[in-house]
C-alpha cells in the first residue's frame, strides 16, 4: 500500500488553497486526524495523507444514506 504524505505546502499547491486556509479551516473542519492527516509524534508537524484526500475529493461512491466515520468505514443511515 502505497502511502503519500504531504506538508501543507505541498498539499495547498495540489489543491490551489492557501497554506493557512487549509490549516486553519480545512484541517477543522472537513479533515479528520488519523485519516487525512497524522501529527508526527514528539512534534507539531502535520502530514496530510494525499491518497485520502484525493478520493474524498473525487467522491468515493458514498450516496446521500451514508455517512463517512472516523475509523474508515460507512453508516447506512
């Protein structure tokens, strides 16, 4: 499984946001820690994990009766 992590530099020149937008508005809001982004043990560091973003950006199948949780997985609500 190939994983990329990027800074929040590399991550606002892929998606054509600013840096601060995404730390300060995506990263609270849309993001969840553990699956689109992991803080680096001992350090204030973010890395965002593109593979996640992106299919959240693409969609991913998901319809309107499921919610997307934490762990990875849906809820057919």
């Amino acid at each position: 499984m190939n994983v990329t992590f990027l800074t929040g530099a590399q991550l606002a020149e892929r998606l054509h946001y600013s840096e601060r937008h995404i730390r300060e508005y995506l990263k609270d809001r849309h993001f969840i820690e553990g699956t689109h982004y992991v803080r680096l043990p001992g350090a204030r560091r973010i890395l965002y994990v593109w593979e996640n973003i992106a299919s959240d950006i693409l969609g991913d199948g998901n319809t309107l009766d499921e919610i997307p949780m934490a762990n990875g997985g849906v809820c057919h609500g």
